[in-house]
C-alpha cells in the first residue's frame, strides 16, 4: 500500500480494515498502490466515507449492507462495482439464492435491461468462483 500522509487518519485505518475483509486485502491494496497523485484523494474518500464512515456503523449487517449494494448496483446499471460487490456479498454471507432473489426484485422495480446485465455479470463471477474452486481441489 502506498504510505500517503493523506491515508494517516483513524476513519481511513477503520475503512480499510473493512474493505479489506469485504472485498479482499489483494483487491484493495493494488487498487491503493495503482493510486497516483490524482486518483490518491478518491482512495481516501471512498476508504474514509464509504467503508470508514458507513460501513463501520453498527445500524445493519455487513450481509444487510452487501444486498443493499447489490440492488443498487444493479438499478444503477454499474457492472464493473457490481462484479467486484458480488464478491463481497459471498464473503458477507449472502448466498446464491439470495443474490438471484435480490436481482429479480430489482428487475421488477428497476427495469429488465438493468436486472439482465447483472444476471450476466452475477453468472460470470459465479463461473469464475467455481472454476478457481475445482483448480484448487485438483
């Protein structure tokens, strides 16, 4: 990780103890090290307000909080965070099941293009999942 004054407060230290446990150490700390001098601030405000100041707050689950993404993501339209938040939410403990109920529940209030592109990109990373699952049983 890049050692940035900037990244020297509490909130960002809480953040990215929770990111890194939702979204997986490797994951966030090259996107932190892929960080230049531009895109250092956006690091900082998404490690500090989003996983420091939100997902920190004892008021709902990490589970909660990972399908709450996930039905936004979706009615959004914003598949690269949607791939990366699907992943997540496995971590959290939301199960296929569930992810397949919430992406029908935004289909019927978000809209069939929405709810179909996050069924491929959900298909995609469940593929990706099991593939790297029976690799590493061989």
């Amino acid at each position: 990780m890049a050692d940035r004054p900037e990244y020297n407060t509490e909130l960002f230290r809480q953040g990215l103890e929770v990111r890194r446990a939702v979204l997986g150490a490797e994951y966030v700390d090259g996107s932190l090290a892929r960080a230049d001098d531009f895109m250092a601030a956006f690091q900082k405000l998404t490690t500090e307000f989003a996983w420091g100041a939100i997902w920190t707050r004892p008021g709902l689950p990490r589970k909660t909080r990972s399908m709450l993404n996930l039905a936004m993501l979706t009615a959004l339209n914003r598949p690269a965070e949607l791939r990366l938040h699907l992943k997540g939410a496995l971590t959290n403990g939301v199960t296929r099941d569930e992810i397949r109920e919430i992406l029908l529940q935004t289909g019927a209030y978000c809209g069939i293009p929405a709810c179909l592109d996050a069924f491929k990109v959900a298909s995609e990373v469940f593929r990706e999942i099991d593939a790297a699952a029976a690799k590493a049983t061989e």
